[in-house]
C-alpha cells in the first residue's frame, strides 16, 4: 500500500523520508485532509508478546519471527502492519487502540514500524521493532553420569546467553545449584542410582529466554571391601598377623578401597580418597614407608591424597599421581628406579619432571609406563632383549627409553624377561625372553623389538609372569600360552604352548591376573575363578579353595557374585561389594 507525504498544504502519494527523524519518533499521516492528522494512526509502544499475547519483557523478536503487540491511537479495523517493506503475518484488531501482530521472520537489526488504515491513514514508529538472534543451547541434554557423595560440576552454556536459571516449575536434585553465570555443581547425597530432569532458561541481553530440559543421573558406588588370602609369612594379608589362609578373609572393615595390586610378597591400594595404603614384606624398603619394618596391615603411605594408579613387584612399587607424575619406590639394582642410579629407596621418589604418564607395568626386573601420548617407555635390565630396544641384550637402561616409535599404546604387563603390550587398535604385542614360547608367535625365538601375536584385533585384557601368560578377548572368551607348570595355562593338561589357545568355551571372562604358580580371573557375573598350585611347595592355599589341591583349570572360588577386582601373587587380594 502506497503511503503519502505532505506537499502544499495536501497529501499525495509517495514515499516519506525518515533519515531525520530520532530513533523515538513516532509520525502520523493522513491522505484526506491536513486537517485529519489527529485521526491517523499513532504508535505509542511496541511490546513483544508470547503466542497468547502475553507481554513479555523481551526488548527484541526472534529473528524466527514472534508476536508483539502495538498500542496507540485512532487504529482501525482492517490496519495493515509493516516491517519496513515486509509485511506481517497477521493481524488481529482489537480496538482502536490495540493491535495484535505476529510478525515474520526477519535479520537481526532494527527496523522501522509502520501502521495503515484502510482509509490510507499511516503511522510510524522509527526503529520501532528489534530483531536478534534468541540464546541456543550448545551443552548437550545429557550431563552424563556422577557418582553420589561427590562433588560434581558442570557449565552449562548456550550462545547469547548473559544469565541463566531454573525454569518455573522446575527443581534442582537437592544439594546442587545452578549460579547465573550456568555453573552447575553440589554433592547428591542418596541411596540407589536416580536420573534426574530438570529445566533450565538462558536468558540474553534483549531478555529473550530459551529454555532446555536436562537429564543427570547419580550413580551408587557400591561399597568395596578387601579381601585377601595365600601366603602370610610376611604379613602380606593384612591381617595383623603372619597366618596363611586357603580362602578368602576380609581386610578390616573399610568399604573404600578402589584400586588393588599384590605382589608374591606384599600388597598395595589406593582408597577413593586418593590415598596409598601397603602392607607385608619391607625389605628392601619397597613399602614407601621410610623404613624396611614389614608391615602385617593396612599402613598409610605419606598423607597425600593425589595417587591415581599403581603397579606392585615383589621389591617394588610404581605409582602415578592425580598431575601426570610418576613415581619409584623399593630396590634399585639394574637400574629400574629409572632416575639414572642404581640407589634403593624406602619412600617414593619422582622418575625425572614429566607430568604426562597415565599407565604403569612394575616388575622387579624392567618397569614400564605408557603416557598420555600412548608412547611406550622401559628401563632397568635388557638381558633377554626385554626392554624392545633392538639391541644387544645385557646393555641395561637407568632412566626410561621409548620403545620404538609408536603413538598408539594403551596397556603394558611387563615380567622377567618378557614384555606385552596392547595397542588402541585392538592388537597384542610382544618381546624378550622366547624359550617356552610365551611370546606367542609360535616358535621360541627371542625377539629384543615388540612384534605382533597372531593378527586378532580383539584383545582387550591381558597379562604377562614369566612365561606364562593369560588374555581375554572381546566377545569375553580367554586365552593362554607359553609354560604349562602348575597347569597355569588352564587347559586340564601339562602342555606348553607357543601361541594363544582357548581356555574353555565360555565367552563370559572379564579380567585376568596372574603369578608364578596361581592364576585367576573374573567373569562378568561377579564370580572369581582361579587354577594353579594350591599349596605345593608354597604352603598358602593362594588358590582360595580352602585346600592345597593342584588344579589345571578354572575354578569357581566361593559362591559369592559381587567380586569387582582381583591382583594374584603368592599374596591374593581382591574387591568385593
């Protein structure tokens, strides 16, 4: 519809010229008569509005189009509405001094507001209505799962957005907070697994609110008791005493304890509180107490509360913290503290300045690490090509060297004279000492450079002692080669083998661990198994079955289901809930 400007003391039709007129400004016209400005249309306030029209403290529209409602004087039924050029999407009249308008979509800027009466009468709001872009929401609807009684945090962030907070009608799980600028965090303190909804607004700068539904669920970490049987001579149970059990007794009462690692003479844990606990033989001070008293319970390791992984030997411990570094404590001989020396330590000391280790292998012989990078590192004795250097064997290393060129490492289990690891892919690699064909590339060739077991790339838990060695499969299935002594392949037979073999038909084997003469594992329905010496020569039952029986393939110890870990030495330890 043409408008009308002023030319002689009448009007005619053509276009106005606004480029003077303040952002405020407001301009009525009318086509019949100088004298009939009063009864053009006049704009007063432009308000945004819900669907309903329900006028909302938003100073700007959508760019996706949105509702406003202008009120002013000397409307008529039948007005047009303008966008600049662009007309609205309807409108509805109310009175003649109301007007509902839903408006369509448009960039975001301002734009000039203009009101036509069907008798040609036209009023103008200058920059009258502001489009911009409403907050969207970039944090995905799910915050993921977090463990109760602890504390958790989580930005919540949408684009544009200034401020942020709970939608009417909605609630926050108690004991968290959402603050205006999204940090949402707090401790959930209950009792079984919950998911919970809740909706937040984010709201920007013109007031425009954009709303998102959010689910977190908390998690119950089940209580983790210790659990410890085999040989004692030394303390290694935990028990406050030197008695040897043949079935498994609980380590005190706490119900903490997160991470476990045994050793054939001692026994080491992390609690869920990040501190380091050790126990059983000290000679060589490898229990990290400044001392070499054996030690027949559970005592603390300094007062940090930063240790996240650990690896136990015999007369040796690796460990690494919360910030990536890593740590040495026990004999030195060989040069495994990897500090460059030969020196023995009876409390943990730092291997060099890199905070960028995140897996460990401890043995006493050669230790290895893997970072963050996935590169594989080794040091200490070489003398059956173990540390993967391909060089002569005997040429030990005092500070860790990487072992080829690879980026791409994800488990390392390292041993007397023998080495495996796991890459990211799937693929089981190993090197050193050959002569029972633990190697498993069936032949008993020494290799000083990792070289590839068979072509699976569907290994995905393993471990490697002496010459044995156990894996487990990604369809759940376990395997063994190598030497045969005390039937730790789990075969029902005294047969050595020089590459993998399946243990029985079951596809249910989650985790496996191994020593010199026992060997256990867990299946996905919480039960442990275990085969090996019960007790020849070692008088400890370390096979948890309450005898000194030999047996030559897996079996169940106890009835119980809710086993979560287990470490196998001449010492057994294991996490139930």
């Amino acid at each position: 519809m043409p408008l009308t400007k002023i030319q002689s003391g009448s009007f005619e039709t053509g276009a106005i010229d606004t480029s003077d007129l303040s952002s405020n400004a407001t301009i009525a016209f009318s086509s019949t008569s100088a004298f009939a400005n009063a009864l053009a249309p006049k704009i007063t306030t432009v308000n945004v509005a819900n669907s309903a029209f329900t006028v909302l403290d938003d100073t700007a529209v959508n760019v996706g189009g949105g509702y406003i409602v202008i009120t002013g004087a000397n409307f008529q039924s039948g007005a047009s509405v303008l966008i600049d050029t662009t007309p609205a999407s309807a409108v509805t009249f109310v009175n003649t001094s109301i007007l509902r308008v839903q408006v369509p979509a448009r960039s975001a800027a301002s734009y000039n507001l203009y009101v036509v009466n069907p008798d040609g009468g036209t009023g103008i709001k200058v920059a009258g209505l502001n489009y911009s872009t409403e907050p969207i929401w970039v944090t995905s609807s799910s915050l993921g799962i977090q463990a109760a009684n602890t504390a958790f945090n989580v930005t919540l962030n949408a684009t544009g957005a200034t401020s942020y907070s709970v939608a009417a009608g909605s609630s926050l799980p108690a004991g968290t907070s959402l603050l205006a600028n999204g940090y949402f965090s707090g401790t959930v303190t209950i009792g079984a697994e919950t998911t919970y909804t809740f909706s937040v607004v984010a709201t920007d700068a013109e007031n425009q609110d954009s709303s998102k539904t959010f689910q977190v669920t908390v998690t119950v970490t089940p209580p983790a008791y210790l659990w410890q049987w085999g040989s004692n001579s030394n303390g290694g149970l935990g028990t406050n005493n030197t008695i040897s059990r043949s079935s498994p007794v609980q380590v005190g009462s706490d119900t903490t304890w997160s991470l476990i690692s045994s050793s054939n003479y001692g026994s080491m844990a992390i609690k869920t509180n990040g501190t380091l606990w050790t126990w059983g033989s000290n000679y060589y001070g490898q229990l990290g107490l400044n001392n070499t008293v054996n030690q027949s319970s559970p005592t603390q390791v300094g007062a940090l509360t930063d240790w996240s992984k650990i690896s136990n030997a015999s007369y040796m411990f690796l460990a690494i913290k919360t910030n990536g570094t890593l740590w040495f404590c026990g004999f030195g001989n060989n040069g495994r503290t990897g500090l460059n020396d030969t020196v023995t330590r009876s409390s943990p000391v730092q291997v060099g300045t890199d905070t960028n280790w995140s897996k460990v292998g401890a043995n006493n012989n050669s230790p290895a690490a893997i970072k963050t990078n996935g590169t594989l590192w080794m040091w200490g004795n070489n003398a059956q090509g173990q540390l993967g250097q391909n060089d002569a064997v005997d040429k030990d290393r005092s500070s860790p060297v990487q072992v080829g060129s690879g980026t791409d490492w994800s488990e390392v289990s390292a041993t007397f004279g023998n080495t495996k690891a796991l890459k990211t892919d799937g693929t089981l690699w190993g090197w050193g000492n050959n002569g029972w064909g633990q190697i498993g590339t069936n032949d008993r060739v020494y290799r000083s450079s990792p070289v590839q077991v068979g072509s699976g790339t569907d290994w995905s838990k393993f471990v490697v002692y002496n010459q044995n060695n156990l894996a487990v499969k990604s369809n759940g299935t376990l395997w063994s080669w190598g030497f045969n002594g005390s039937g730790l392949l789990g075969r029902n037979d005294a047969v050595n083998r020089s590459s993998p073999v399946q243990v029985g038909s079951d596809t249910t084997w989650s985790d496996v661990s191994l020593s010199g003469r026992v060997a256990g594992a867990i299946k996905t329905n919480g039960t442990i198994w275990t085969w090996g010496d019960g007790g020849a020569g070692i008088p400890s039952g370390a096979t948890g079955q309450n005898d000194s029986v030999y047996r030559s393939s897996p079996t169940q110890v106890g009835s119980g289901t809710t086993w979560l870990a287990l470490s196998v030495g001449y010492v057994v330890m294991a996490k139930k809930s």
